[in-house]
C-alpha cells in the first residue's frame, strides 16, 4: 500500500479548497474536522494556496495537501509549506519520482488506460480520474479498473453529494474529491457554520452508503 492509499483508507472524503485569503484557512481546517472530514487539498489556484498550507500545517489529526501541482517547483514550495500529499491534474513522471524521494503521497491524475498504466509501472496504486464527469464517470471507472486490477480510482470533477456514495460503493473507488462541502463562496463569505454542516451531511452520506 502507498502513502495514498493509506492515506484515503482513513479520508474516503478530500475536500478540494480554493482560497482566496490564507487566513480564512484555520477557521476552515476547524470547520471540517468538526464536521468528521479530517483532510483537504488546498489548491495551488490561488496566491493563497501555499499560505494557507503553511497556516495550518501540522494541525493534529488533520492531512494538509497541495493540490493544482504543476512543476517541480510547485512541488518543493508545497512540502516546504507543510503539506503531506500532493494531487496533480495531470500525469507527470518527473513529479511522481520527486514526490517519492520527498517521502509525500502522490495523486496524479489520469483520463487515459495509457495514463494508468504509466501509474502502475511507477510503482502507484492509486490515481485521480480527472475530470470524472467528463469522462464517463463511475462507468469509464468500472471499465479501467477491470484491466488494472487493484488500482484505485478518485474521481474529482462533478462528484457532489448526490453522487459520492454511489462512487464509493464501487470497490476500486477508495475516496472522492470535490469542493461541495466546502466551496469558494462559503469560504470567502465566512460562513463556516454551513461547511461543518455540509461536512458532515457528507460523512452521513458515505456511511449510509
């Protein structure tokens, strides 16, 4: 098992967090974990990113990432910040073997059975399938885990509450990625009682489930 996939055995849920004011990422931290979700990726999308990685870094019981990665250089300013995986859009070889002599768990996306195989042969057991909607979704999932047989699938783009569940009940889908429990305009408007609340519809939903 990689550091991913031990990772999402105890975080079937990572939020993925756009901020646009580091400070705003404690309050957030706070309003998730209250909620029983107890990691996210904060996304490199913004100037912010990396301040809010660093603000909240080390916070007990709680995984901090860093997610848009896209160079090398992202990379390293991450796991300086603080941050203990990283998730890429894409799949870059160069990224996966930093990642690994860094000793951080890496997510890199993939859309292709061309991409997951690279994955595999870099020694991953578990992706990001990118943008899930656009691809097909939990059926274009089904039809590549048939293949790569114990690789891990964590669809991201579309996923919502409606639809986590019926990811994770598909046995090579360990964790979903979306920002609906905890979304740009909630954040910024600091309304971080409506995030706990959504958090933690979320965790209800998956347990249901």
């Amino acid at each position: 098992m990689t550091p991913a996939r031990a990772l999402l055995a105890e975080n079937p849920i990572v939020p993925v967090v756009v901020l646009d004011d580091a400070a705003n990422a404690p309050e957030l931290v706070a309003a998730l974990a209250a909620g029983g979700i107890r990691c996210a990726e904060f996304t490199l999308r913004t100037p912010a990113g990396l301040g809010a990685i660093a603000a909240v870094a080390g916070t007990a019981d709680f995984a901090v990432g860093a997610g848009t990665v896209l160079s090398l250089d992202d990379l390293e300013r991450s796991v300086d910040a603080g941050a203990t995986f990283l998730v890429s859009p894409g799949f870059d070889d160069e990224l996966v073997e930093r990642a690994m002599e860094r000793g951080v768990a890496v997510l890199p996306g993939v859309a292709t059975g061309t991409e997951v195989q690279r994955a595999a042969k870099a020694g991953l057991d578990t992706v990001k399938f990118f943008p899930a909607d656009r691809l097909g979704g939990l059926p274009t999932i089904a039809a590549l885990a048939a293949p790569f047989v114990g690789m891990g699938f964590v669809p991201s783009g579309g996923v919502t509450g409606a639809n986590a569940p019926e990811y994770l009940a598909h046995p090579a889908v360990p964790a979903v990625s979306g920002s609906w429990m905890a979304p740009r305009s909630l954040i910024g408007s600091g309304d971080f009682e409506a995030i706990e609340r959504l958090s933690s519809e979320a965790v209800v939903a998956i347990g249901r489930a």
